[in-house]
C-alpha cells in the first residue's frame, strides 16, 4: 500500500491508500478512500471518504461512489454507476442551514465479491448485492439482491438465477 | 453577488454570478449562469446559460443542467441528474446544418422551493417539480410532480403523499 | 481530416482523426477514434478507440461512447448517453486476473443516420438504432430499434411511428 496525494491540474487524489499496479486515469477525484491492487479508475469518476475497494476492481468513467459504500474484490463496476447513502435526501435541516454530514444518518452499501454493476445502474441507500450477482445496465436497485442472479428494471427484479459466477 | 471568471485547467467559470459562501469544486464548466448563496456545486458538474439558482441548493457531482432551468431556494439536487429543454432533439434543422439554440424550442423546467431530485433522475423538457417533492433515484419524470409527493419509477408515478416537508 | 494529439491539462484528445469545422471542448478523453465534419463533442465526454462518428453529429457533455460504436451522418446523442459492447460484463478472467480486451467478444453497435439518442439513455451491447429513430431519455435499450419510431421506458418499447423524420 501507499499514501498518494496527487494534485495535478486533471487528477486529483488526496489522502487515499492505493495498492500496486492499480492504475488511475485523469479527471478523477479521490479522497480519503482505500483501492486495493490490480484495479482500474477510469476518467471523470468520483470516490468519497470512508469507501473500500478491493483488489482486482474494475471501475468504469463517470462513475460516482460515495461515502460508505464497501466494494470486495473482483468486482466490476460499469460506467455512470451511482451509489447513494442518504434515504430522504434535502438540502437544509431543521434549523435551515445548508445539511453536513453529521445532519443524515449515512446507509452502507456492499458490493460483495465477484459481482457486477451494469452501466448507468443506481444503487439506493443501504443495498447489498450478494456475490457473482450481475446488475443489469440502467437498473435501479431499491432492495437487497441475493448471490449468484441477475437482475434488471425500474425497479430492479429477478430475471435469473446463475448456476456458477459466469466468467 | 459577485460577477466570476475563473478559467483555470480544472475549473471552468464564465460570466456567472454567485452568491457568497457558495463553493464550487474543480472539475466543472459553469457559463452565464445564476446561482444564489450558501450553496455547493459538486464536481464534474456543468451548468449551461440561463440557469437561475436560488439559495442553499445543493448540486452533486455529474449534474447536468441544461438552459432554461430554474431551481428555487432549499433544493437539493442529487448526483448525475440530467435536465432537458428539447421535446424531439435533433443533430440537424430542415436546412441539413447543426442545429443551433434558434432551431428549437427550449422548455422551461423549474424546481420548487425545498424539493429533492435523486441522483440519476431525468427530467423531460417543460416539466415542474412542486414545493417539497422527492424525485426518487434513478426516475424518468416525463410530466409535473405535484407538491409534496414521492414519485419513482420510469416513467415516474406517485408513490405517497407527504405531510410536510421531512427534515 | 486532421491527425490531434492534444494533452492539455484539460483536453486529451490522443491520435484522433477529426473533421473540418468539428468543435470539442474541455474537460474530454477522446483516444483512436474517428470524428466527422460540423460535428460537436460537449464536455465531460470520453470517447474510446474504434469508434467511427459521422458528420454533423451532436454529442452531449458526460456521454460515455466504447470500443466498436458507429455513429453514422446526423445522428443527435444527447448527456449522459452510455454505449455498451460486453453483454456479462466481469473483473476477472477464468485465471484470476484482471479482464483485458481479449478477454470479451466486443459486440458492435451502430446508430444509423438521423436518429436521435435521448439524455441518460442506456444502450445495451450489440444494439443497432434505425435511421431517424428517437429512444426516449432516460431509455434503456435491450434490442434493435427499426427505424422511424420513437422508444422509451427501461426496457424500452415502441411507443410511436413516425411518418417521416421530424425536424
């Protein structure tokens, strides 16, 4: 492992723990996150603070990550992926001042080992999607999805069962 | 209010004005656009002319927000939300040239005081979302959204009635 | 045509072969593909190698375009568009390491000329979109769409003929 700080004009990485071979494109904004090793980030993707990713992670551009969210290892992540921890989202709180972090309860997300998140899928707050599961492209996850299916739609269902993790 | 022009490499501010205590992040093109106090833009967000935003908005990263939108004080606007202004776009006019902003008609679309939009939502052109409203996640909303109500799904359908505003 | 190479730290576009009178702007990762003339590529956009665009094509800001797209003449792509080419999309190969471009069929996707690709559209590998054809915003596209007609919804259906391409 090692600490990067990287604050170049088209990457920006701050206080993150990265592990080797990991390779990380331009337009990207990391912070205080853990990447394991042998991963791909690709361009234009954000990751928040508190989040940890495995090794062997595939994550495509344009993908959004944020806080509390646990990715396991060999999992692949499409592009335009949206993780989400916050149930009933609103910009100010009670005494209308703009919310900070401390003003929601954060809902933790697991992406266990071995599945897949289609592009441009949305994962709501407090999901876990079982191992060697497969999201389906543009689908909108609103519960838990058990290992070894797949899953598709607004909202998301069952379409199928798999025997074995498909490689 | 002050009139910003920032055209660093990581971000991009043209001939907008801004209110104070307002903070941008990098990775954004903001041009000719409006935005109120107190509230955040998110990175890799890009805000197009004729945009007026109130105060205490939040804005996550990956929005965009096209022309002729409008967003009231105290909305929360999620991740990767995309606006729309033109019902049947086209790459061409009758002419068999680009189409540029006199070859269509730009709909108004405008955002209530204190609603919410989850990230990934789409909002078709001309559309309204009421006071207090939560667009979920992932929602195609393809006509307006009353006040104070949850709606989901593509395309978007009530799912319950709020008795006020939730904090 | 012109050969670009241009590493700023706001633009990359690497070894693309671009068209007369085609405007990209900042914020873009454009790499071995191949552009037309009178075309505009938005911000945000990242565009991979062995894409061939026409001419007179409109692509949005943050749209995401993979491996063995074609885009023919005329063709509108709206924001946040996402192509596909890897229909069980992994991390890893059969031997535990990080899935490569040999790894899986690449499947080809082709938008024939005069269609226009809504905003947040989601377009599963392999798909071809007829000439003149509208996919609804917000659209997830999981087979071929004829041509003249307009799509919509996750998965998403006809919902109307059109005579002729409307302008």
């Amino acid at each position: 492992m090692r600490m990067v700080n990287t604050i170049n004009p088209d990457q920006i990485i701050k206080n993150c723990d990265v592990g080797k071979n990991t390779k990380v494109w331009n337009f990207v904004n990391l912070y205080n996150c853990k990447i394991g090793s042998d991963c791909i980030v690709g361009s234009f993707v954000e990751i928040q603070g508190n989040v940890r990713i495995g090794n062997l992670v595939k994550i495509g551009s344009h993908t959004f990550i944020c806080e509390n969210v646990i990715i396991e290892d060999e999992v692949f992540i499409g592009h335009h992926v949206v993780f989400i921890n916050d149930k009933y989202p609103r910009s100010t709180n009670k005494n209308g001042k703009l919310k900070n972090d401390k003003d929601w309860e954060s809902l933790k997300t697991v992406i266990k080992k071995g599945a897949s998140i289609g592009s441009n899928a949305t994962l709501l707050a407090g999901i876990t999607v079982g191992a060697g599961s497969i999201v389906g492209a543009g689908a909108v996850v609103a519960k838990n999805v058990p290992s070894n299916v797949i899953v598709a739609g607004n909202p998301a269902v069952i379409l199928r069962y798999l025997s074995k993790v498909k490689k």
